[in-house]
C-alpha cells in the first residue's frame, strides 16, 4: 500500500514539532537534531520536516511504497508522465536507505518516489539530487542526457534508457 510523502523545510524544528505533534495528535516516530517525521496512518502520509538550510516551505512531494513491485510500478508511471527523472537507485537520506527516484511537475515541484530498504545513523546526501533540483525549479531541460553524478532519464528526449 502506498504512502502519501510530504516533506517541509523549517526554521524552528522544535517549535514545528511541538505545531505539528499537536496538530496529529502524536510524537514524531523519528526525531533527530536537525529532522522529525511521522508515520501516519490517518491520514495515510509519511510527514517529515527538516532545518538543514533550505527555504521554509514544503519542499517537496512524494510516494512511499511497501514493496519492489509497487516500486517498479510507480517508475513505470513517472515514464509515462514524460516528465524529467533522476534515477538514483539505492541511496541514504533522510536517516533512512532506501531506492529512489525524483521528478518534477510542471511547475517545478518536486516529487520523489521510494521503498525505504533500512535506517541509517547519518542523514546521507543528496549530490545529484542538487544539480536535478536546480534544473526543474528553473524549469531546465536541457540536461537531458547530458554526464551528470547520476543518471538521469527525460522521457521526452531519452526515451528507452533505463536503469534497472
């Protein structure tokens, strides 16, 4: 069963999670230094915030998936949106290992597909995940195909490149 991700960027984290506690009625399930997130049921959302330095606001969207297979068929779904797509495969971020892959709606959003695979001790980095987000905020498509740290597919012009 998939799973609502939203993700806010935010100036004050421990007055965001005492905001955000209280409007869920809960705890965050995790809560680091720097990051909180909950694992909601009603509604059906992964929520997480963070003050790592970027812009306050919601940050960006996404689909979490149980299994390999929901996975796979979300991938398929992001093709067939012809959208601009950051594969990034197995990764660390968020305090989590997980596959992954972005895209960014017309307007820029992005939107990050992922099957959590395990925790991590280090909030991990997203290189790739800059150059990518620069290029759909600015609405960029010329990268598409281009040597980047990893791969990136854009259905428009690279259409039957994948990565498995």
């Amino acid at each position: 069963m998939k799973r609502l991700h939203v993700h806010v960027s935010v100036d004050d984290l421990a007055g965001s999670i005492r905001f955000y506690s209280a409007l869920f009625g809960s705890a965050p399930t995790i809560a680091k230094p720097d990051y909180a997130k909950w694992m909601l049921d009603d509604p059906r959302v992964n929520f997480a915030i963070s003050s790592r330095g970027g812009e306050a606001g919601v940050d960006h969207l996404g689909i979490e998936v149980e299994t390999a297979e929901e996975l796979k068929e979300v991938y398929q779904r992001l093709q067939q949106a012809e959208g601009p797509v950051l594969q990034e495969g197995a990764t660390t971020c968020c305090y989590a290992k997980s596959e992954k892959a972005w895209t960014s709606d017309p307007q820029g959003l992005l939107w990050e597909s992922f099957l959590t695979t395990g925790e991590s001790t280090i909030y991990g980095d997203d290189v790739a995940l800059a150059g990518f987000r620069a290029s759909a905020v600015k609405g960029e498509s010329s990268a598409c195909c281009g040597a980047k740290p990893a791969p990136v597919i854009e259905a428009a012009c690279c259409s039957g490149a994948q990565n498995d």
